[in-house]
C-alpha cells in the first residue's frame, strides 16, 4: 500500500480501509451465522462437485456439524484433533482458527445479523475480547500464512495454497476489524483476500468455492454509494451488485460444502435489496438441516418482521424462546427470542403481553446484560403505559443495577423522574 504523504491522503486512506473491509465482513458474515470457507478439488474443465474436507480426516465431518450448530466448544476441541493429526496442513490450521475466532465473536455479541444489514455492513462488538484469545488467533493465522507461503513458494499457481491464503486474509480481515477496529491492516487483508480468489478463479474457473468471497466483494463494493466506489477504486477495488449476486446463487446451487455459506450470504443481501420473501425460503432450509443455530431460528422472525407478518414472527419468537427453554440451545443466548417478542407485541399496543415478553428474558439463568437491560427498559416502559408506576421503577432500577453506564441505564434514570408516555 503506497506510503501516507499528507493528512488528506491519510483521511482518503482511512476511508477506504473502512470501506474495504465491508467486503471482507460480508463475505465473512456466512461464517458468523454458522458456514465455513473449504476448499474446492476440481479438475481444470469438470463441473463442480461435492468437495471432499480439506485435510481428509472423518473427524472433519463431525467437527463442521457441530460448528454449522453453533456448539464452538465441540467444534474447537475437533478441529484441533484433526490439526494435531495434519500438523502442516493450512487448512486444518484455517479451520481451527474460524472456529476459535467466531467463538469470541458470538461471545462478544458481534454476531446479531441485524448489525450488518443496514449501510454500513460493520458490526459492533458489545463485550471487550480476550486476550488470551486475541494471541491464539494471531499465533493461528501466522501459522496458516507460513504453511500457505511454503507451498506458494514451491509453485506459485497452487490453486488450494492461493484459496486457503485467501481465507486467513479475509478471516483476519474480519478480526482486526471488529476486534482491533484496525482499518489499515483490515484493508491489506480485504484486498489481499479478494485477489487470491480471484486468482483461483483465472487458474483453475471450476474452482466454484471461490466465487464466494468474490461475490460478496462485488455486492459490497457495489452496493457503496458513488462517492464511496470512487474512493475505494482507488485502491483497487470495483463491484457490482448483480454480479455479486450471481456468483452466490452459482455456489448456493452447486453441490459444494460452501452452498450453506453461500445460501448465508444471499440472505443477508437478500434481505438488504428487501426480497425477503426469497431470502427466507433459503433460510427455512437451512434452519431444517441445523436445528440447534439459533441465529437462524431468529432471523426468521426478522424477515417475518420484514414482510409485515407480526403474528408469525410473534409465533416464531415463542417457539425460540420454548425450544430454548426446554434445552435446545445449550449456552446460547435464546433470550433473544423473548426481547423480540415484546418488540412485536409492543408494535402492535399490546402492551400487557409485551411486559410480559420482556420480563421473561430474566428467567434465563445467565442472560446477555445488554438483552437484560434493554428488556427490563421496555418492561418498565410499558407497565408505565398500563399506569403500574410501581412495578416500572423497579424495572427502571433493575436496569441501572445490571450497568448504570449504558444508554439504556442514561434512559431509565430519566424514566425514574417522569414516567414513560408513548408518543
């Protein structure tokens, strides 16, 4: 990347890496909702395939189900079995790393698909991460870089070597992104990342798995209002939305490990162009084939929402919050369902079954703080509307307790001098 010569250059440079990234973070987002980047192994004028795991292990099998299942803690443990087995295998190194990584992320809560559906594509992380965490994932990916320079080193045109570098780029991308807000080093990789599977692509055009990153780059890039595609073509980066498109359906259709991630991501941006009527028929095939992704289970109830179609979304929220109930989502963070429910019921002047809704969030044995606070906010709010000043100041209590530093706790201590009126 050329040197910063003046402060305007740095500012355009600044901008751009934000930019970048978001290309990097869409394509990412599959990941974040349960899918894994793999590699394709396709002769150079065969159609695509079923891929076989990269490295070739029957652990690998188990270990991806139980990440596309959000259980991180099995799928870490198994990854790194296989690692051990294939100590100099980049992508056994790649695997274990997307599985430690998008474990902090969801502990983080940097997950909420809401957050990268809007303009800007960049989440924010609601919890600090680890630091013991932030060293394993960069000992990782300089691991998988030394293993992916090797063998590019040896042949330059590997076409498995040139897709897994283009995974840890885009992977790291992602972390000095959301958990650095390191916008330089996020648009070394973003670029880097974009370039190798583009490579791929002119070396080896079967190589089908690679159309996801490059997909989701051009939907990003071209989704950028013009200022903002003029600033990033400077750096070398173009897109456009309908080839972005394209390529994803090519993945979702063909019989790849990558379809699920491609079908992931074609929700999303799905969901942005406001076909949500689509976009929720590849999302109801894949909650069928992972039962336990709760993410999943909750966008449901958001494109529900899109489409205006309370009542089911209300019934998808109440099946989330039993099924959580009952055990189905072991240490995952369920209580979403019930916030989300007393957000519809609230639309709807229900505001009776809404503080209800609400106050079931504290029932779970340990909740996301920011889901509890927003909870008993609106909790207190609508016991405000039913004129039951009592049991409001007490949510408005319980709110300030859990962190007073919030805005939700700023919002509770005005809601404690003058009750809550709707407008």
């Amino acid at each position: 990347m050329p040197q910063v010569g003046s402060s305007l250059q740095g500012t355009l440079y600044y901008w751009c890496g934000k930019l970048a990234f978001r290309c990097v973070l869409a394509s990412s987002l599959a990941l974040a909702l349960g899918g894994i980047l793999l590699a394709a192994q396709a002769a150079d004028n065969d159609p695509p395939k079923t891929v076989a795991f990269q490295p070739a292990d029957p652990l690998n099998s188990s270990a991806f189900e139980h990440f596309y299942n959000m259980d991180y803690d099995r799928s870490v443990q198994e990854f790194q079995k296989v690692l051990d087995r294939h100590p100099n295998d980049p992508f056994a190194v790649n695997h274990l790393l997307t599985a430690v990584m998008f474990r902090e992320l969801y502990r983080m809560g940097a997950l909420n698909t809401g957050d990268y559906a809007n303009d800007s594509f960049i989440g924010v992380a609601h919890h600090p991460a680890d630091p013991k965490r932030k060293d394993q994932i960069k000992t990782l990916v300089e691991r998988a870089e030394k293993l992916e320079e090797e063998e590019l080193k040896a042949d330059p045109k590997n076409v498995d070597a040139l897709y897994a570098r283009g995974n840890t780029r885009a992977q790291f991308s992602t972390y000095t992104a959301l958990i650095e807000r390191a916008w330089f080093s996020a648009l070394r990789n973003a670029v880097g990342a974009r370039h190798d599977h583009e490579r791929v692509l002119e070396l080896d055009p079967q190589y089908i798995d690679a159309k996801l990153v490059v997909g989701a780059h051009n939907y990003v890039m071209g989704s950028l209002p013009w200022g903002a595609k003029v600033a990033v073509s400077m750096v070398g980066l173009s897109g456009s939305k309908e080839k972005g498109i394209e390529y994803l359906y090519e993945v979702a259709r063909a019989n790849t490990e990558n379809s699920v991630d491609a079908k992931i991501a074609l929700m999303l941006f799905l969901r942005r162009e406001h076909r949500y009527s689509e976009a929720l028929g590849l999302l109801r095939g894949m909650i069928q084939q992972y039962p336990q992704n709760v993410l999943m289970a909750l966008e449901e109830g958001a494109l529900l929402r899109s489409l205006n179609q309370n009542q089911e979304a209300a019934a998808v929220y109440r099946k989330v919050w039993e099924a959580g109930r009952s055990g189905k989502y072991p240490g995952l963070h369920y209580e979403f369902a019930a916030m989300y429910l007393g957000d519809v019921l609230r639309s709807q002047k229900d505001y009776a079954g809404a503080a209800s809704a609400y106050d079931l969030v504290a029932q779970v044995q340990q909740p996301d703080s920011e889901v509890l606070q927003k909870s008993n906010l609106g909790a207190g709010e609508m016991y405000d509307l039913q004129q039951k000043r009592d049991l409001a100041t007490r949510k408005y209590e319980a709110v300030i307790a859990t962190n007073s530093s919030t805005p939700p706790a700023e919002i509770a201590r005005k809601r404690l001098k003058e009750p809550y009126r709707a407008n």
